[in-house]
C-alpha cells in the first residue's frame, strides 16, 4: 500500500511541452485546500517547489485575479511538469504550448490556455470539475466535454475548432466559439443556454431546442444555414443575418425547375407561417421580368428565357426580417442562392406574352405530363391551342 501511494504521488498532474527560447515562462494556479505547495520540473529532472498556492474561488473573476504566479525557464525539450493534488485554476496563456496534459488533475474548475496556437489537442475526458473553458488562437480542432457534466461556460475565439460535443451539458449556459470551422452544431441537450456566439464558421448542420431562455442572445450569423433551418427563437437578441449562399446547380435550361420549395412557407420569429417571395437577379443586377423571363409559383421558379449572365434568386421573407438590405452599413443581408447560368434549351415547354406560338405543354402516351419532351412520341399543346404528334 505504501508503495502504491508513493507511485500515485509521483505522477504529474499536469504536463506542458513549451519550446525553450531561454525566456522565462509562467504558469498561474489555485486551490481550495489551505497550504497546498506544487513541484514543477521545468525541463532539467529537478522539482522546484512553489510558494503556498492562494486558496480562493476560480469562477469568480475578482478573486481569480489573485492568483498564484510561478516563474520558470524551460530547458531541454520544455517537457515541464507539474505535481499536486486539489489544482482548482490552472493558466498558462502566451507561452507557445504545444501539449498539454491535465488528465491527472481532476479538480480543475478552471482552464486557460490563450493563445497558443501550436496546441492542437485538448482531452478533457477526466476534467469531471470543469467549469470554465477560455482559450483564443490555439491550434485545437476537437472539443469534447461528455465527461464534463458542469461545464458552464465555454469560450473559444478565433481558432480552428472542427467539432464540438457538448450534447450531455445540461448546465452549459455560455458558448463562445467564433470564427472557427465548425461545419455542425448539436446543442439540444442544453437547454439553459443563454449566451451563444458561433458566428463565421461553416455550420450547415444546427440542432437546437426548440426554445431557449427568453433572455438568450444568440449570434449565428455568417454560416452555411438555410433559412428553413434556422432556429424559429423569440429571444432578447437573435442574430441570424447574412448567412453564406444557398448551393443550387450551376446551370438550370429553360424549363428546367428550380427548386427552393423548402423556404417557401416559414414561421421564423413570428407566430404564424409567413410566405417568402422570389425575385431573380443578374449578376449585373437587373430583375427578371416575372411571367416573360421566369416564373414562379410556391417557390418553385421556372425559367422561361436563356439569360446571357449569371442568375441568383433573392428570397425575402417577414418571417425572417433581418435578411435584408441594410443601408445604415451598405451591406446586403439578403438571403440568396448561389449564381448559376441559364441555359437555351430547344425542347422546353415555354410560355410568352407576346403571341409567339411556343410549347405550353407536353404528354406521353398514357397521359402523363412532362416539362420536356422525351424521347420516342409526344402529344404537344401549343400556346394557340393546337396540338400535334412530335417523335424525340
């Protein structure tokens, strides 16, 4: 037994790898046990002993300020180590951290590791205190916090987070992870979140609770969501304006439909489902003529004219009033489609204003309609009211 305990005692709690440059580099601590003294090994096999680590409350921000600050230059490979149990606070921001170990301090409430933008790998499976997270422009593209079931707040800025899993936090009330590459986002097992800022990252994939807290201030602008996919929150502050284009084909032939069905009706922050109109644009920004270039109906658009330049489609909605032109800022917050080309095509079924006698519809054999004509024979109604007999 006492050789058990001698060999858990020598285990670090926490490891660090810093690249020596011969500066000196500090580490910051606190404890909830009275005359707690840490050893830390810098890199040459010598364990220095600290000063008697502060006893305080690392959540509250006042008292997290007096901190214990420990002084060290790195040596060797920057292999440095840290012994001592009951470790509440740990901060080791600046210092060109490229590993980080805390798998041997479980009382760690909490965590920063600012700026350290080698450090690519954060396990937090034994951080079962874990309370606070902060780091900026680190390297980390995982997160994972199943086993920290009291983590309350997250906040991760600028950086290069890939996935997080936060589907277990029940208690998570703040989320901080800001131009990152997030392409996913499941946050329905948080139900007391209140503060959320993912903005610019590349979210297409967002599962939420279908309400929130009424005071929640939310930011999920500047991601890869479809209107149809965001959130319907009445909350104290929802930011959801610009998002990034909605993928269509690149090219759509006369009489081919566009489909964009899926943001025709929705209720958004509203209490009843709003309608959403389309209007196609150029590239060079002339409007389509509704009826002689286009036409659309429960949001599906036809074209009925080959355009010489690009196309996009802007949707607008009262469901959603935020995608909007904003000219406090000049900046176009309208919900869109990706540009895309539309092509002549000799088959389609088109319809004019002007008395040219043109395709208005096309049937098989058996009865059924198609918008092109197939191959083998085809009934064809003309928009004088004719029909005759054509074989594709």
């Amino acid at each position: 037994m006492a050789l058990a305990a001698i060999t858990m005692q020598a285990q670090p709690a926490i490891q660090l790898t810093i690249k020596p440059d011969g500066n000196a580099k500090t580490l910051r601590f606190m404890t909830d046990k009275p005359n707690q003294r840490y050893k830390i090994d810098w890199g040459d096999g010598q364990q220095v002993e600290t000063d008697v680590i502060v006893v305080g409350q690392p959540l509250n921000s006042a008292a997290r300020a007096n901190n214990t600050a420990v002084t060290g230059i790195p040596v060797g490979d920057g292999d440095i180590k840290v012994y001592g149990d009951n470790i509440t606070f740990f901060h080791c921001a600046k210092m060109n951290v490229s590993k980080l170990d805390v798998t041997g301090a479980p009382s760690i409430q909490y965590l920063c590791v600012n700026n350290n933008a080698d450090l690519e790998e954060l396990d937090l499976s034994n951080s079962t205190s874990l309370r606070y997270l902060w780091f900026s422009k680190a390297g980390i593209k995982s997160l994972d916090f199943s086993n920290c079931l009291d983590v309350d707040t997250i906040i991760a800025l600028k950086g290069k987070v890939e996935s997080i899993n936060v589907t277990k936090n029940e208690k998570l009330r703040v989320l901080e992870l800001p131009e990152h590459q997030l392409t996913a986002l499941d946050i329905t097992g948080c139900p007391k979140m209140n503060y959320l800022r993912v903005h610019r990252n590349q979210i297409a994939d967002f599962k939420a609770p279908y309400t929130l807290p009424q005071s929640a201030a939310v930011n999920i602008q500047g991601n890869r969501l479809k209107m149809s996919e965001l959130p319907n929150w009445s909350i104290s502050s929802y930011t959801y304006a610009p998002q990034e284009p909605m993928p269509v084909a690149a090219s759509y032939k006369v009489g081919e439909p566009l489909d964009l069905s899926s943001e025709f009706k929705l209720r958004g922050t509203k209490l009843t489902v709003k309608e959403t109109q389309y209007t196609p644009i150029t590239a060079d920004n002339r409007l389509l003529i509704e009826g002689e270039e286009y036409e659309a109906a429960n949001g599906i658009i036809t074209f009925l004219k080959e355009q010489e330049q690009e196309v996009y489609v802007i949707m607008q909605t009262d469901a959603f009033v935020h995608f909007r032109y904003n000219s406090t800022d000049n900046k176009d917050y309208r919900f869109r489609t990706t540009n895309f080309r539309v092509t002549k095509s000799d088959t389609a079924i088109r319809t004019t204003r002007n008395g040219e006698k043109t395709i208005t519809a096309v049937y098989g054999l058996d009865g059924s309609s198609h918008t092109t004509l197939q191959h083998g024979l085809n009934i064809v109604r003309y928009s004088d009211g004719t029909t005759s007999t054509v074989v594709k």
